[in-house]
C-alpha cells in the first residue's frame, strides 16, 4: 500500500497531539475559578491564587527540565517511540487529576504532567526536520503550532461545558483519556521516518529528502548527533536560546494568566470565562499558518531561508508590539481586551513559528531535538521567574507586566538577528 501525501498525515497526527496538550494544561486554569465560584478547583480543595502561582511554576519547572529531557529522548529513541513514551505518561497524568486531595497531590501530577508535555515541541521540531524539505518546514510547524491556538479555542466552552455538566474531577477523567487513545494511530501510521516508510510514494521521498540540507541527506541510522557543548559553540545557537529567553513569556502570560485576568478584572464566572477567552487563540491559529505560508512563499522567491525567516519573525515581532501597548493604553472592557490578545497572539505565531523552525535549518536531524529542547528549556525558565512575578504585582495592577513583556519583544527579536548573521545550514 502507498499513501500520497504521507507527511501531511504525519503532521497531522501531530496538530492532534497538540490540541490533546492544550485542552490538558489549559484545564486546571479555566476551573480554578476562586473562593466565590461555586464547585470551582480553588473552592473545593480551599487554595489560593499564591497556591495558583506555585502550582503553576512547578508544572513549568518540570515542563523546562522536559524540554532538555525529551530533546535528547527524541534524539535518541526518534519520533515514534519518543511520542508514544511523552503521550502515554501526560494522559495518564491528566486522568489522575481527578484524584487530587490539597496542594502536594495536584503539585504531583502537575510535575508529571509538565515533564511529559514537554516532548511535543522538540519531538515536532524533529520530526518536521525528517518528514519535510526546507521550504516546506515553516508552514508545517505553523500547523503543528496552529494546534495549540486550536486547542486553547476549544478548551474554554468544552471545559466550563463538561465543568457544568460533571465537574472538574469528571471532566479531569475525560481529557486524559484523549492522549492514550491518540497513541493507536499514532503506531499505526508513523511505522518509520521517510527514508524507509512502506508506505511512501517513492516520487514524495524522494522530494522531502532533496529538499533537505547535504547533512541531513547524508545522515544515516548510525550517525551520531553533536553534543550541547558544540552546538553552542556555534554563535547561531544562541539566537535560539536568547530569543526564546525573550519571547516566550508573551505566549505563556496569557496562556496561564489570562482566565485569572478575567475572573480577578471583571469578576467572571467560569462559564463567562468559558465564552471569551478563546477568542485569542483564533488569532494565534490564523497566524501560525499565515508565518508559515509568508516564510515559504519568500524563501521560494528569493532562494534564501536567512530572508523567509528572518523577514516573518520581524514582521510577526512588530504585530506584538503594537498589541501590547495596545492592551496598556486600550482595553478598558473585556470585550476589546481579547479583540487586543487576538493581535497579539496572531503575531506571536506568526513570528514564533519560524523560530522554533530554526534547529532544523542550522544542524541536522540527530541534534535538532537537542537545540530545541534547550532552547524551549530557556525559554521556560525566562517564563517561570514572571509567574513568581505575576501575582505579586497583580495585587495593584497588572499594567507592569504588559509593559515588562512589551520590553521583551525588541530584545527576542534583536538577539536572533544579532546572533544569526545567516540563517543556513553549519553542517553542509
């Protein structure tokens, strides 16, 4: 049996993995609620947004060490099992969430939850650098990525909807369950890389592995990636460690804080809380394959990926920076507040997309899920010290801190072109 288009079925199972991710981490947050929501997460085990804030550091501690973890997991191991192994262990986590008595048990599963979770980013990274040519690798991680925008506009409705309908300890019970049923097509379709899939058309193998850089041509079962030690020694790494660094406190600010904006700021409900906050993330998806399509189309015309990347990220950087002030100066009722995060995020994708695609075109397949873990492992770090931040200066207001990330956009996007004087392969 052949399968046209097979890599397409291989991205896709990964825009669904994505999805199942964010419906999973996205939970906890919509059903936090506080003391004064009836049936809520913080009403029932009696915690506090302090305790919100320590949960939510220790998911992203463990969600850093993961990243570091499962890059060299992928590397090692390779897509298929690295998968099997990252999904397995965060629907399981998902599930016993349900279970959760106080702080240490939710803590726990949040711990096993964030190390899991981690594997989806380096493992796309990689597996895209495998599956895809070059001019093909942006638009199809901005479908990867597309799945966590599409899967944080399900997540509020479904979630405050099953939260109604059962509760959050059902509704825990349900979602987990979503990752363990996705590891049986997962197995079946992924049966190996492109270089020996029974099922692939030999007129597609031989486009993805043309379109590829000579190493990665070159680069058999046995081939060895390189060590972090001489990755960094490349000054382009940095432009991945030292950007995301910057940029990803911008995603995860409102991916983690935004429903308490909304419950703190204008006393919302988690069913209120169910109908707004996933307007955003329409605008994260439509960007994230609008960077991809853009990134392509230029690196078609122009022969140079150092010009479709860089051209996107900076594009996608001054977006942001025009919906964050726009978020200080405008949005005075909810209602332009996400019409403002919808801004933000759609150049957030559209920029970050291209980003994470940068591994893939510097170092071949065997060392990028190394760069790309330590790259998203820094990135989360830079993300942990601003929810240490957060709560405490939301006391007063939460203006600093749209400001501080509105900061932060210029410095990501100047380190990668500062770092990365040319976007191109360093092992031709």
């Amino acid at each position: 049996m052949k399968v046209k288009g097979l890599r397409w079925f291989i991205i896709g199972l990964i825009f669904l993995a994505t999805v199942i991710n964010y419906i999973d981490r996205s939970a906890l947050a919509i059903m936090w609620g506080n003391e004064n929501v009836e049936g809520s997460i913080s009403q029932s085990l009696g915690l506090t947004k302090n305790d919100y804030g320590l949960i939510l550091n220790i998911f992203m501690v463990f969600y850093a060490l993961g990243q570091l973890f499962s890059g060299k997991l992928f590397d090692k191991v390779g897509t298929r099992m690295g998968y099997v192994i990252c999904i397995g262990v965060w629907g399981i986590s998902s599930f016993l969430h349900s279970t959760v008595r106080g702080l240490f048990s939710i803590s726990f599963f949040r711990s096993t939850l964030g190390l899991s979770e981690a594997g989806n980013w380096p493992g796309g990274v990689k597996s895209n650098a495998e599956w895809f040519p070059i001019k093909e690798r942006a638009i199809a991680q901005g479908l990867f990525n597309a799945g966590a925008s599409i899967g944080s506009v399900i997540a509020p409705p479904f979630i405050a909807a099953l939260f109604v309908a059962f509760g959050w300890r059902i509704t825990f019970m349900i979602v987990g369950s979503f990752g363990i049923l996705w590891i049986i097509p997962w197995l079946l379709i992924n049966k190996s890389g492109p270089k020996t899939h029974p099922w692939i058309t030999e007129k597609e193998q031989k486009f993805i592995v043309e379109g590829q850089s000579k190493a990665d041509q070159n680069a058999t079962a046995d081939t060895k990636g390189l060590s972090l030690k001489q990755i960094l020694s490349h000054r382009e790494a940095w432009a991945i460690v030292v950007g995301r660094f910057f940029l990803e406190p911008i995603w995860w600010l409102f991916v983690g804080w935004m429903p308490i904006y909304l419950f703190d700021v204008y006393g919302f409900d988690v069913k209120e809380v169910g109908m707004f906050a996933w307007v955003p993330y329409v605008g994260a998806a439509i960007g994230s394959i609008a960077g991809g399509y853009v990134s392509g189309k230029i690196i078609a015309k122009t022969n140079s990926i150092n010009k479709g990347r860089k051209t996107t990220i900076l594009i996608g950087g001054i977006i942001m920076l025009i919906g964050l002030i726009a978020t200080v100066l405008f949005a005075t009722t909810p209602e332009r507040f996400v019409s403002i995060v919808f801004v933000v995020l759609f150049g957030f994708q559209f920029a970050i997309g291209n980003v994470q695609t940068l591994p893939s075109d510097l170092f071949s397949g065997k060392s990028v899920g190394s760069l790309a873990g330590l790259g998203g492992m820094v990135g989360v770090f830079s993300v942990i010290i601003m929810n240490f931040l957060v709560p405490k200066i939301a006391v007063v207001s939460y203006t600093p801190i749209f400001i501080a990330i509105a900061v932060f956009v210029p410095l990501g996007i100047g380190a990668i072109y500062f770092f990365a004087r040319n976007i191109d392969s360093l092992e031709k």
